[in-house]
C-alpha cells in the first residue's frame, strides 16, 4: 500500500492513498465475537458491521472504536485498525513498510496522542504521524497552512467540534469542544421518544439527522417501536422540529467555537473577513447550522466540497510535504 492518510472518526473512518486516491469510506463501526477460551474476533467492520448491529445474537458485540473523537479501549482501536488494513490489503505482503499520516482532534490530551500512535503500530503501521485535524481538513480543502495569511477552519465531526485559525505554520486560537454530532444524534432520539412516543436506535437516529440536511420537502417518515406497547410504529416528523431538537446542542457548540475570536490576532481579522470561514465534517452539513456559525463569528461561512473526507484527502497529501509535517507536528 505504501503511505495512507486516515481520518479515524467517531462517526465514519475514511483512507486515502498517498495520491490523494480515496480507498475506504465507511462507518466506524465494529462487531466483536465471542469464541472459545475467552478470546474475541472481530466479525465484521464498517458497512458490514453497520447492516448488522440489532441483528446478531447476544454473543457478537457492536463496537465503535473512538468516543470524543478519540481511543478509549486500546485492545478495540488496535483490532479495528488492523482490520481496515486487511480490508484494504488481504495479504500480509501488501500491508509491509505501510505508512500513515492519522487525524486526531487538535484538542486531544498527550496520553490520547500517544494510544493512538500505539494502537497504529500495534495493528501493524510503520512509523504513524498524527496531524490536527482541522490543519488536514484544511489542506484537503487545497488551503495551504504554511501560508502567510491567517485562515480559519471549523471541523465538526462525530465525537469532537473544533475552530482552529493558523498561519506560517503555527496555529494561533483554537477551540475545541466534546459536545459535537453525537449528541446531536442523541437529542433527535430523545426527541422522537418524548414527542412522538416512539423508539429508534442510534444508527437510526443518525440518519434522521442526516436525513434533515439533505431531505428536500417538509417533513421526513420515521420508522421505529412504539414507546408504550412495543409494536411498530410510523411517523412523520417534521424538519422544523428535529432542527429545533438539535438547536440547544448546536447553539452549545456554537457558543464554545466563538469564543476562539478573543484570541484571534486583531492583524488576522482581515485576512479571515477577506476569505470567510471554512467549514467541513459531517455536523456542519447540518441544516441551519453555517447561518448559525455566521450570526456568532461575525463571518461568511463557506461548505467545504468534500467535508467527509477532506481530512483523510489533506493527511495524504501531507505525506508529501515533511516541512508542514514538522512544523504541526507539537499541536
């Protein structure tokens, strides 16, 4: 394989070679099974595990590898990461000498920086580096951090939400929050329960959100358990209401991202002014939530064309630029 870039997100992992050459977009998701001396197998990962889970016997366990956008079991993450790697390259020839630029939040703690580098060569990676992950979104989006205007960037994945400005190779405010799209997921199940009484799971869930961005009329159908008697149940909810579910969520996040504007430079403003804000991750593509981002900041808010993969897509082109490497590798 060579070099990879890797976004190992809460939500979906995604991997490009080191031409930028997308070879992995799935969920992050892993089913686990129990065999004989106590010893676990993983059974399936990504959109295999994903159709399965609510399916399979009480003997196979569905895992995500990361929470708050970072590792929790290191057993878990090293398994799962291994088995990406055989997904992308069957034989263990293929995978020998294999590099890897990984994305991990910028607000991750020394000890989540070093699981995640240990799990990767655990799992079988030749020397790993980590890059922050709003600088590798950055870089997908074609932006240049060693540039000598001050850019801003917002990256709002599954387990983290983050609003970084840098220049020349140093990043000057950054803002980091744990409240991001998980918990949005969360409040549109908490929402369906107590409006309209009725169940979903998590995967469920998630996709109602995403639903809620891209659906183009009014309302959306929703397919789960009735919370009373246990039978199924349809509904049709409307895009307003889940929207106004999410919108403590999104103001929480909100609120902590503006607060990075105190430590912005006063000479970077106009350079942000001139060139907006950059947003990308799978929460940004929430509906509403650019006017939200824009009312806050005081600046123009521009999608990014590929927010679910920009980050893997800018961590493979960094492979190629060890000066950006080293002058991002202490953040």
């Amino acid at each position: 394989m060579g070099a990879l870039g890797i976004d190992l997100g809460n939500s979906n992992t995604v991997v490009c070679t080191g031409r930028s050459e997308l070879v992995l977009e799935e969920p992050s998701v892993m089913l686990l099974r129990a065999s004989r001396g106590r010893r676990v197998k993983v059974a399936a990962i990504g959109h295999d595990a994903r159709d399965l889970v609510g399916r399979t016997s009480a003997e196979v366990t569905a895992m995500r590898p990361l929470h708050d956008g970072v590792i929790t079991d290191l057993d878990t993450a090293q398994a799962f990461i291994r088995a990406v790697l055989r997904k992308l390259a069957p034989h263990r020839w293929q995978r020998i000498r294999t590099t890897a630029v990984i994305g991990v939040p910028l607000g991750a703690t020394p000890l989540e920086r070093r699981a995640l580098l240990e799990a990767a060569e655990e799992a079988g990676l030749h020397r790993p580096v980590l890059l922050a992950e709003p600088i590798a979104g950055a870089i997908g989006c074609g932006v240049d951090p060693l540039d000598r205007r001050t850019h801003l960037v917002v990256d709002v994945g599954g387990g983290t939400a983050e609003v970084t400005a840098f220049c020349f190779g140093e990043v000057l405010a950054h803002r980091s929050s744990r409240i991001a799209g998980d918990e949005m997921t969360l409040a549109v199940y908490h929402h369906l329960r107590e409006r309209h009484g009725i169940l979903v799971g998590e995967i469920d869930a998630e996709d109602i959100k995403i639903r809620c961005g891209t659906a183009e009329g009014p309302t959306i159908a929703v397919a789960g358990r009735d919370a009373a008697t246990g039978r199924p149940k349809l509904v049709t909810a409307s895009i307003e209401e889940i929207q106004e579910a999410v919108r403590p969520v999104t103001d929480a996040i909100v609120q902590t991202l503006a607060s990075c504007m105190d430590d912005l430079p006063p000479q970077s403003v106009g350079d942000v002014l001139a060139e907006g804000l950059l947003a990308f991750g799978g929460g940004s593509l929430l509906r509403g939530f650019h006017e939200r981002l824009d009312e806050a900041l005081g600046f123009s808010v521009k999608p990014a064309e590929r927010p679910l993969t920009c980050v893997a897509e800018g961590a493979a082109s960094a492979l190629r630029n060890q000066s950006l490497l080293e002058s991002f590798r202490g953040w």
